[in-house]
C-alpha cells in the first residue's frame, strides 16, 4: 500500500470524461485542469494514473482471502488471543468478516480436494469438522497477502521461519493454527465456496483475551513428537491431554473432541 503522497495525471487525452466541473467558474481554464468525478475517475480508471515525484505508481487491485482459525487455535485461549492480536494490526490488510462456524464435511472434502487420497486426508477432515472453527474474509492488495502469508509460516511447522506464526503457535504436522488463502486466485475460488454455506460478510464475534490460561505451545510440541515417535507414549499423551485442558475452556465433549484430533495428526 503506498504511502507517498500522490497525485492524478491524464494518461492519454481519448478519456471521455469532462475536465471541469459543471457549473465551474470561467477562471483559467485554459491554464487550470480539474480532476475528473469522483464517478468518472472510477469509470476510467485506464485512462489515469497515480503519480508522485519519483514517477507512476504501480494500481493494484484489492482481492479476498479465505481466513481459518483452526480448531488447534481456535480453542486454545492464550495464542487465539494472540494471533487475533497480530491479525487487528491491520498493517497491510483489513478483515471483511469474521464469525464462528462448523464445517460439514462435504465442505471440507471440497475445500481440500486437492489432497483426496493422501494418507492423513480422513484425519484433516476429522480435524476441520471436530469444532466450530472461526472463518473470515480478508481484504488486502496482492502485496499485503503476500506479507500475510509470510509472517504466517510454512505449513510444515518443523519448516516454519523462525519468529513465524505458526512457528510460534504451531504444535506440529498439520496442526497449524491458520488457514490463510495462498494466492488471490485462490482466495477467490474458496470465498465463492464457503460462501455457500454462510455468508461472511461481517464480524459478529467478540473474542475476549486469554482469561489468564497459559500458552504451552512448545511443551505440547515436544510431547507431540515423543507421542509420534512411540517413546514414553502413554504418558505424553496424558501430558497432552493435561496442557490442552490448562489453556482451554471446553466442554468435556468439545475437550475429548480437541485431544482427539490433535492426537490423531501424530497416529493418521
């Protein structure tokens, strides 16, 4: 998004639309150019250009991005707060909507149909479906996609950037905390296909803070790998169990369905 300060010149003089106001005074006008309506600057966006002392700036277009807190972070108290933190900053991006909702499966097998036939692809459908999840709509120009996507992290999270999202909230394998579209092209194709489920065209949640519940990211990351790899199992997965309960506030069905999916990414 550019800061400098602009202004608009003509690009070519074929533009239809007027170069006065109607009404205007007869002052100069064969020195003094007004700029075009607010309507007509909108008509004829081809025929202007941005510009400023350096030369033209570069139009971009807006474009939407699908938005998934995952149930791993949707529930967890200490990093939703978190990520809802960096996600209000709002530096490159604006959230369109914002609300709580369920998945059906059939939503989840279209949304990832990509990976149909893979090997963990029952567990992701388990997982996504387990919990109401927070869906969004993100507003932003390509560029600041693109830094979203950044700042979120590899999906992998052994792969993740230091200092990424997901590198910091992320426990492992596909419990990764986002869902944020990979491209505008992208963000277009799953917008239309949540959209017909619900609408997302507000926010309508109130998220609170963490409510004093810690953040055990890396020690449920270790347990995780040492469940994974078989050693001492029985009693990591106790320790899972005993951390995912110290930052939620669940159910006891809402509870035994986190466990379960979040177990299930280290047995699929």
């Amino acid at each position: 998004m550019a800061t400098r300060t602009t202004s608009l010149a003509a690009r070519s003089s074929s533009s239809t639309c007027p170069t006065s106001s109607p009404g205007a005074a007869s002052t100069s006008r064969a020195t003094r150019r007004r700029r075009p309506s607010r309507g007509c600057f909108a008509a004829g966006l081809s025929d202007w250009a941005l510009t400023d002392a350096s030369g033209p700036l570069r139009f971009s277009a807006v474009t939407e991005a699908l938005l998934i807190f995952k149930p791993d972070s949707a529930h967890r108290l200490a990093v939703r707060a978190g990520l809802w933190s960096w996600l209000q900053t709002e530096r490159d991006w604006k959230l369109g909507a914002l609300t709580w909702y369920q998945p059906p499966r059939e939503l989840i097998h279209s949304h990832y149909d990509f990976l149909q036939g893979r090997p963990f692809f029952p567990w992701l459908v388990d997982f996504m479906t387990a919990l109401p999840v927070l869906v969004g709509r993100i507003e932003a120009e390509p560029e600041g996609l693109e830094r979203m996507r950044y700042e979120l992290g590899e999906t992998r999270i052994h792969e993740s950037r230091p200092g990424s999202l997901r590198e910091r909230y992320g426990i492992g394998g596909g419990v990764n905390v986002l869902h944020i579209s990979d491209s505008p092209e992208s963000g277009e194709r799953e917008i239309q296909l949540w959209r017909r489920y619900l609408p997302l065209d507000g926010i309508d949640v109130d998220l609170p803070d963490a409510n004093g519940h810690p953040d055990h990211t890396f020690h449920l990351r270790s347990l995780a790998a040492q469940y994974a790899a078989g050693v001492h199992a029985e009693l990591a997965a106790q320790e899972i169990r005993r951390l995912l309960r110290d930052e939620s506030e669940l159910s006891a069905d809402g509870f035994e369905a986190l466990t379960r999916v979040v177990q299930g990414a280290y047995t699929s």
